[in-house]
C-alpha cells in the first residue's frame, strides 16, 4: 500500500515482473487535465495526462501481453474540471472495471462493472499509484 494514498483496489499476490508506479512523484504544480483509460474486457492500461503533457502508460507493459484492447477512452479537460470519484470493481483479485467522474460529468466506464464497484472520493484526484503487468494488478487513487 501507498503511504498517503486510498484505498487499495486489487488483492493478488504481488508477481515477479510487476512495474510498481506512484505518480505523486510529479511536481506539486502539475495538476490532471486528462485521462486515457485502454479498456478489453477488464481495465487494461490507464495514462494520466498532466497540465496538457501526457505521462508514462500502465499496464500493457510487458512484451508479450497478448490481451486484447477494444477501444482507448481518451478524456481532456481545463483547469475548471477535476476528478472528484472512482468507482472501481474488484473481481478474481484484479481491479477490473473503473468509472471516473469529474465534478462536471462521469466518464464512460472502462470494463464490465459488478453489480456493486466500489467508491472512492475526494476533493480532486492529485495521482495514482499501483502495480502494473499485462494490466493493472494494483490500483490506488491520491486524492487532496
């Protein structure tokens, strides 16, 4: 788990291989203006974009990921918009599907949700955190 960070979707034992990733190293000026989420069946790969500058890509990182990807959500705002909730749905360990929602919409959600996902909520979504492979294995939010 992430010092400082939310809760802590996805419960499999940690792999050889796995990218380990904590985005609150960005310096404390940046701020979310985007998301691209790579969704199959399941959250594939998610990508913050930070004031206008898309970061590094999770998930989808290793070689020989034979995974399918069905489409790439890509969502840009301004500075008068920011995540303020996640809903994100654990099954078989894995955090599966995610629904971000800004203070003006909700995003379309990135695999099939269970009946019940999971909340989480802030003031603004300041960075992620998790473990990465084929797809995210781990994922947390860090709100402010």
């Amino acid at each position: 788990m992430i010092s400082g960070a939310g809760t802590l979707y996805g419960n499999n034992p940690i792999h050889h291989g796995l990218v380990h990733f904590n985005t609150t190293g960005q310096n404390k000026s940046m701020i979310i203006t985007g998301v691209k989420l790579s969704c199959g069946e399941h959250l594939m790969a998610i990508q913050m974009q930070y004031n206008n500058t898309w970061g590094e890509k999770y998930g989808l990182c290793a070689p020989d990921c034979v995974y399918p990807v069905t489409h790439v959500d890509t969502n840009e705002f301004d500075s008068t918009e920011w995540f303020n909730r996640a809903d994100v749905s654990v099954i078989d360990g894995f955090p599966w599907a995610l629904t971000l929602h800004t203070n003006k919409r909700h995003l379309p959600t990135c695999g099939v949700h269970s009946n019940e996902p999971n909340s989480a909520r802030g003031a603004s979504l300041v960075g992620i955190a998790g473990y990465s492979g084929c797809w995210l294995d781990r994922l947390q939010f860090i709100w402010s």
